[in-house]
C-alpha cells in the first residue's frame, strides 16, 4: 500500500494503514538522555559522545524549525552521516503535520517549546539506577496522550535518545525477553558485545536476573532503562484509548512495547510499529524477533531507498549506519497515508535532498 | 445565540460563533507569576500573597485532574471564594474538550504536563524591568500556535496569572491605551487608585510615558508586564493567521490585544474575546472601553447567572468577586459551541455545583 512495507502480520497492518487514510495526525517527539550514551563505542548518535547531549535538543530544533539552534549544522555521526531527523522533518513538511516535543529528560533544553513531564536525565546503566521518577512521568505522560487523542485523529510518536538501544536491550532483558544480539545500531558494525556486557553489568548492580522484573516494568526502566521510555509509553497508554498509535522507531521501540504490554496489554489492537525498510533489511539485528517475544503487533516500513542519491551522505543509509530514529520511518509513513499516497518515496527523497543540501552543503 | 451574550460588535460576534459550531477546539491555558501580586492589596487569587505562586499550578491542575495537586483543596480568595477555574474545568468535562498547559514563567511548575517556552518568573513592575526573555517567549509560543493550530479546530486561550489586571494596565499605559479605571478586579472594592500607583512608579523607574512605547511592544512588556502576555499574545499570533482563536478572559486581554494589535493586525479578523457576564455587567471596569481604544473586535459572554446556586461560595460571584479568570468564560463558550447549545448555562451550573460540593464542600 502506498510506498509502505507490510513488514509483519501483513492483513492487521493494511487495516491499520486504512484506518490511517487521508486522517490528520499529530507528531509527538519524545526526547531524552542517558550517560549510557557515554560509554565508548555505544552510540553513533553524535559525533563525539560529549555531544549526545545535543543530539536530542538538536534534532527537535530540526523538526520544528528546519534548521538546529543549539547546534550549528544538523547532528551528524562520527562518519558525518547526517541525523535520521533530516527524512522525519522532510517528511512531516511535505504532509503539513504538526510536532509536538515531549521531554522524558534532558540535560540541554530544546530551544523551542517542549512538553516538560518532571523528568531528569538518565544515568549509566552500568550503576543500575538509571531513571528516576519513573511512575510519575509515565503518569504525566498518559495525561498528556489523553489529551492530545482528544484533538488529533492518531498519534505518531517518535523518539531520539543515544544510547538507546542499549537501555533497550537492558529493559528487554529484565522483562525476560531475549533481545541479546537483536537491538540495531546507529553504526554499520553493531556492538552487541559491548552492549551485552553493560547491559549484565548493570542487571548485576540491580540484582536483577533475565526475566526477573517481568512483573514491575517501572522497576525495570528504573534500573537499567532510560527517560525516553516511560515518556513514550506514557503517551502511548494515554491515547491507545481512543485513537491509533504509530510507534516510530528502531528496535528500541521494543522496550516500549514490553512496558505498555505489561500494564494495559488490551489498547495494542489500536498500535502499529512504523520503521523503515533499513530496520527491516537490518542483518545485525531482528526487530520481528523482538516484538514477536511480546505482543503481535503490525509492522509498516517506509520503504525508503536512498541508493540512487546525489549525495554520498545518504547513499550512506544504504551501506548500514543510522538506519532510523527521530521516528523517520513513522513519519514518512504518516506523510503518505495523509496525502493518500500522492507523497511518494521520491517525492520525499527529493524533500530530503533539497535539505541536505541546505543543511549539510553538497558533500 | 445558545446562552452566549453578544455583549459586543454584535454581528462580527454571531459570525465568529457560527464558525466555532459543532467545531472541536484545544483549550491552551496560560500560566505565569508576578511578583506585582504580592503587592499588598493588589490580588484575591490566593488566600495570602505568598500563596499567589501556587496558584497558576494549582489551576491548571485542576483542569487537567479535577483536583489540585500542588496545594490541597483549590484555590480561594481571601474569603474563601474558589477559582473560576472550577467553571472552566466543568465547562472543558462536560464537552470532552482537550487541555494544553502553557507556562509563561513561573516559581512553582505544575505537577501535571506543561509545554515549556524558556520563560522566567516576572519581577515587580514598580521597578521598570519586569520581564525578561519576552521576544524569545513570544517566538516560541508563536511556533507552537502556528503547530496547535495543524490539529484543533480552533483555540482557546485563557490565563491565570495573580496581579495580572495590575501589569495588563502597566502594558496598557506604556502602549498609549487610557486604561485608568478600566480594568477589572478579582475583589469587589476594584483598587484601582493602589493600581494605577503601581504602574506609575514601574512606568517612572522604566522612564516611559503614556504612550511611549506605543510602537515597542515588546519593550512594554518587559518593563511593566508579566510573562503570560508574551506567551499568550504568541499562541495567538501564530495560530490565528489559520484557525479562530477566543481569547477568554477579562480586561487583561486587553493588554494581549494591543501587543497582537502592534505586530500583525492582519489576523485580528480570526480573533474574539470570550469572557463572562459578570465582566460585562462590572461597573468598576470597562472591558469595551479599552477593547475599542485598540481593535474593534467581537466581544462574546457566556451568560452565567450564580444568583439561584444552593452554594453561598458560587452565590457570591453575583456581588462581583472573582469574575473571570483561567478562561472561564472562554471555555463556558466553547462547551455551548462545541455541544451546539446542548450544553446550556443551567447544565454548567450543575456540574459547577457538582464539582463545588466535591472540592470545596458545602459551605
């Protein structure tokens, strides 16, 4: 359907997709940091790990701004890959959809208006005390979701947080879902090792074992997950209830999915994964391989294809590196379904390509 | 039409309201501090000046939860007459009409989700540097309206700042607006000789005459305002270029209008005032003396009449207490024009009864 990707339970994701046909959506960009982020060789989410702080700030700024201010130039990968956020913010201009920010906590403030929830920056993993506050932010956040159903036909929610794939895995693993070997990454070579080896070190600061808090999902992000997620499935708890939820995301969106799972496993018929085609292709990872461990939910993915680009810094999403985040895919998908698929993949290629080389100059 | 007074402008006022038919809104709630209400005598929104700080959060709480979270019960004024944000609470229930919390500035963040615009708590006006930040505050919620506006119908704007008739009068002088005598009072003996003293030393230590910054908006603001203004006279720019905003409130919309008025007029045309009945029967203000002196724009009151409540502390705004305030008016319009006329006066007063026997008791 459209330039979409029926990339899991095929017939429940067309009838999701339908019910999305031609409907005014809401963007919510949940952002938020962790030292994780820190740990050499983690996250490829800004060029020096100093940076990530930056990342999610700057890649809000894009979005509603079209240009960063916290930064200068766009967040870029060590390699100078630029921020997924470029496709997200082509994608929701093109569709005329309207962003909301939603802070799970930061350590820089956007400098655009943000939804503050009460949240702080996460700490490393490592210490197994990474999130504070974790009740009353998903609990601010489900107030927000309800109010927010109450004027958009559906959410899309997307996220940007380094690191996060590595909180992921943590969450995923203390709720027993074997997610070793199956969290993407921002970098062509996947770290699974290293992600492994933080993830075990922070579950043994917690005293927690494999499967061992799949009964206290807060107690797990408290732990070993980061501040994006009690945000991103507060909102989703919140409106689930009343309108369709696309998650917009990688695998980290897993995490999500297992909390929400946890606590009101009965508003998943009303959500959908929406990635993109290089999560899907993705062989250093497995994101069917996580969901399908938890709830069987559809999975749409732009099918973006960045082969035939001018520019070398996106030809770069074919060869591996960033793949997703910012929520690009869910919102590529979220711009066709809108415009009832006269925003094509090309038509949005050619979006992305008149901002890169507005934003990152002809490289 | 419906129980809504046409108080001004009369068929720009029916036309407005016939655009809002049957339309679901967003109701956005302004909130910000002074320093300015610690003046003794200035304000009645707070039992103490020192509580005036809890106020703003514990109204918006209210909207959002149906209870304060910040401080117990809700609200009084010295004489124990609650906030009219019990009125905008029933109002926004009763029509299923979504809040967005918009903090302007304050000392006290509400324990509920707000949308963060960098704003600071405003100082004193008696010394001329009242507020700072304002263009940046303004730009920002300038990008959230023109955002807001992609997904609701129309917008609501109401306010809840303590002391703001005194720095409205501030911005209103400065701006060349003859509002001496005009603007309303939370307290039944209007104090407008302690008002007008206040705002002549702040225009004095600001070294500004009437009039003088007539063409400056923003430096009238910083002078001798406080940081709702900016923050709603933004929301309004930038969604009232595509979708009708209501500005609900008394005479302090004044002082928001003639910001609006100096730096696009052009979309006053999207514009009305939404208030009630008991600022347009006040004869210790004139809200359509100042309006007039700006914009003529339409003026709209929902009609609601206490006189026959069982309750003394709703009785009591038929002596010309309280007024108006948190948008109360405004989203008393909205329900009626959202429910087209189902929701009428005496189906308001019944859930305000309701509520005011949950939370106040009967007293």
């Amino acid at each position: 359907m459209y330039d979409i990707i029926l990339a899991h339970n095929e017939n429940e994701g067309r009838a999701f997709l339908r019910r999305l046909n031609g409907k005014n959506p809401l963007f919510a960009c949940v952002i938020g940091v962790t030292e994780t982020a820190k740990i050499s060789g983690i996250s490829a989410a800004g060029k020096y790990p100093e940076l990530t702080d930056y990342t999610p700030p700057a890649d809000v700024e894009l979005l509603l701004l079209e240009k960063c201010r916290c930064i200068s130039g766009v967040p870029v990968t060590p390699e100078g890959i630029p921020t997924p956020g470029l496709i997200t913010m082509s994608a929701l201009r093109l569709a005329n959809i309207p962003v909301l920010v939603v802070s799970g906590g930061l350590k820089v403030n956007p400098h655009v208006p943000f939804l503050d929830l009460g949240g702080k920056p996460g700490r490393d993993i490592r210490k197994g005390k990474a999130v504070d506050n974790v009740e009353e932010v998903m609990w601010r956040a489900r107030i927000a979701g309800e109010n927010l159903s109450k004027t958009a036909d559906y959410l899309v929610v997307g996220e940007s947080i380094p690191g996060g794939t590595t909180t992921a895995l943590g969450v995923l693993l203390a709720m027993g879902i074997d997610a070793r070997g199956k969290v993407s990454s921002s970098m062509p070579e996947n770290p699974h090792e290293l992600k492994i080896k933080t993830v075990e070190e922070g579950l043994k600061a917690s005293k927690v074992e494999f499967g061992g808090l799949a009964d206290d999902p807060l107690k797990a992000i408290s732990c070993i997950g980061d501040p994006m997620i009690p945000a991103f499935a507060g909102l989703v708890l919140g409106a689930a209830d009343k309108v369709p939820v696309l998650m917009a995301g990688g695998t980290q969106i897993g995490a999500v999915l297992a909390i929400i799972n946890a606590l009101n496993p009965n508003i998943l018929d009303n959500v959908a994964i929406g990635t993109t085609r290089w999560i899907i292709i993705d062989k250093t990872a497995d994101l069917k391989g996580i969901i399908t461990q938890i709830a069987d939910i559809p999975i749409l993915a732009a099918d973006l294809n960045f082969s035939q680009s001018k520019f070398e810094g996106l030809k770069a999403y074919e060869t591996g590196v960033v793949k997703e985040g910012v929520g690009a895919g869910g919102a590529a998908i979220a711009a066709m379904a809108k415009s009832k698929g006269s925003i094509t993949k090309d038509a949005l290629l050619k979006e992305i390509e008149r901002n890169y080389d507005r934003l990152v100059g002809s490289k």
